[in-house]
C-alpha cells in the first residue's frame, strides 16, 4: 500500500507528477476537484470561493464542519485504497501520523515556473509571474486558515523536490523508491510488535567489519535492495524471562524476505552460528536465515540477481 501526499507551488510540475504517479500505482488522485465532485457537490461554489467557509458547519450534521468533513474523507479513502494520492487539500498535514504515507514538497524556481505556465498558457511571462503569484498565495491561505500551518515548513514533508533540472520520471522514481524503504521499515516494526522479536532498526547503518561493508557493496552494484541488523531475534530466555541470548543476523534482503548472517570465523564459532539460525527458524515461523561464507558472497548474488535482482 501506498499512500502520497503531494503540496506543490504552481508550474513546479506537481500536477503532472500526480498523473504519473497515478498511473504508475493505478490509484486515484484526490484533488481539490476531485473532492468538490465527490465531497462537496452541494456548497462546491461556495467552498471554492471561500477558504473560510470550510470552517462553517455542515447542515444536519451538527458539530461537524466541512474540514472535518474534508479530514474523514480523505482519512477514509487512505484506510480504504490499496493506494492513493492526495494533492493538495492539506493532505500532508491530514495524514501527518500515518506511518504508510510518504509526504512530497515539489518546488522549483520562479524564472522555471513562469516559463512553465508562460508555455502551457500561451501567456507572456510577466502574466505568468502573476497567475503563479496568486496561485501560491491562494494555497497557502487555504492550509493556514484550515490547519493553521505554513505550507512551507519542511518539517510536514519527507521529501522535497526541486524539478529545476528533473523530469516528472526522475523525481517519480526518487518518491517511488521513498514508500519502498519506508515500507519495508514499516513491515520490520510490524513484525517486531507480533512476533515478540525487537526491532533493531537505525538511522545510519555502521558496519562492524570490512567483510560487512564488502559485502553491501556488492549487494549494490547489482541493485539487490538490502537493510542492516534490522531485527534482534531472542532465542534463549532465563527462569525469569529475562533473555539470555539473541541473534541478529547481519542483513535481510526484502524482496527475498531472507536474512543472512555473514562469517569468517573458525569452524567452531560458524556451528554456533548455524545452531542460532536453526533456533530463529524454530521459534520465529516464516523466517529464513542463511549462514554466507565470505567465498560464497558472489555466488550468492549471482543466484538473487537471477531470481529477481536488478543488476
């Protein structure tokens, strides 16, 4: 599932992002004529003109005005839709908590702005700069009067986007492999939550040797999407329940759901090893640990570059 909000200055290609975006995850756009339509239909003149009207009540729904309207639709159609986009309408500040939901700022220069919309309308620059001007105006307005919030704080989004110098299919691929990452971190912490494992997820990952780090370079180069001791495995518990041992294997590949555990060591230490993986696999159904020998890092990637990689 993914869910996209989108808050974009005018010519900055927002829109057209949103309709390739769209058509990439086959999913509705919720724009503001989409919610007139289908929201609104029967005060749509009157919220169209007026920000401040969505702050009036909404007749036979006492106490309920049309942002709260607005809000629990859109909420709704997050919940509902297998993926969405949200353009505009405050959307980043409406589904701020969700942790499915990847928040864009798309933004570019004003002399690239005027000469998008100078194109686009067939208008001189200088009505372009006017038309924009309005425009930013106008949505800022609207997300400070309903939400009281500065459209332009970049604290309400994950990415911001200068398409300056990109195109529509750059900055979607940019966004698209954002909800990918933040996917599979959202599947790691749901999984810690159910299964009674911890989550071990940072920020940074910092590689305790050289072999690690070898070993993620290679996982790159030929494109194979990998996370570092994302999750701590409990394995052996005390009298009391506390835990006394646990394993945390070096990385797990998603597209595999397969974590491997990197080694160098004598013998003796890799049998330990296997028995912690053996014990992962028993305790923890549906989790796949494999031992890799440093000489069988290549090999490796070869077998998952033919399986599915994207080298």
């Amino acid at each position: 599932m993914a869910v996209i909000t989108i808050s974009r200055q005018n010519g900055s290609l927002g829109d057209e992002l949103a309709q390739y975006l769209a058509g990439k995850l086959s999913c509705d756009i919720i724009s503001r004529d989409y919610a007139m339509r289908n929201f609104f239909e029967d005060q749509s003149d009157k919220l169209s003109d007026s920000a401040k009207f969505f702050l009036s009540e909404v007749p036979e729904r006492q106490g309920m005005t049309y942002k709260d309207l607005l809000n629990n639709r859109i909420e709704e159609l997050a919940d509902e839709s297998a993926n969405l986009i949200v353009l505009g309408l405050g959307g980043c500040v409406i589904l701020k908590d969700r942790s499915d939901t990847v928040h864009v700022r798309v933004l570019a220069g004003m002399e690239t702005r005027k000469k998008r919309i100078a194109r686009r309308y067939n208008v001189t620059e200088s009505e372009a700069e006017s038309t924009i001007s309005i425009g930013d105006r106008k949505h800022k307005r609207f997300v400070s009067i309903l939400f009281e919030t500065d459209l332009c704080d970049p604290e309400l989004y994950d990415l911001t986007i200068n398409t300056d110098d990109l195109s529509v299919e750059e900055c979607a691929a940019s966004i698209l492999a954002l909800v990918d990452k933040k996917k599979d971190r959202r599947k790691i912490s749901e999984e810690t939550s159910k299964d009674e494992s911890i989550d071990h997820q940072t920020e940074t990952p910092v590689f305790k040797n050289e072999t690690e780090a070898e070993f993620a370079k290679i996982l790159d180069m030929y494109g194979i999407e990998w996370m570092y001791e994302p999750k701590t495995f409990p394995i052996e518990w005390d009298a009391e329940g506390n835990i006394k041992m646990a394993f945390s294997p070096d990385f797990y590949l998603p597209k595999f759901n397969l974590y491997l555990e990197l080694t160098t060591m004598e013998q003796k230490y890799v049998t330990k090893k296997n028995r912690k993986a053996r014990m992962v696999m028993e305790l923890y159904p549906g989790t796949n640990v494999r031992i890799v020998y440093k000489k069988d890092f290549q090999e490796l990637v070869e077998r998952l570059k033919a399986f599915g990689g994207n080298g």
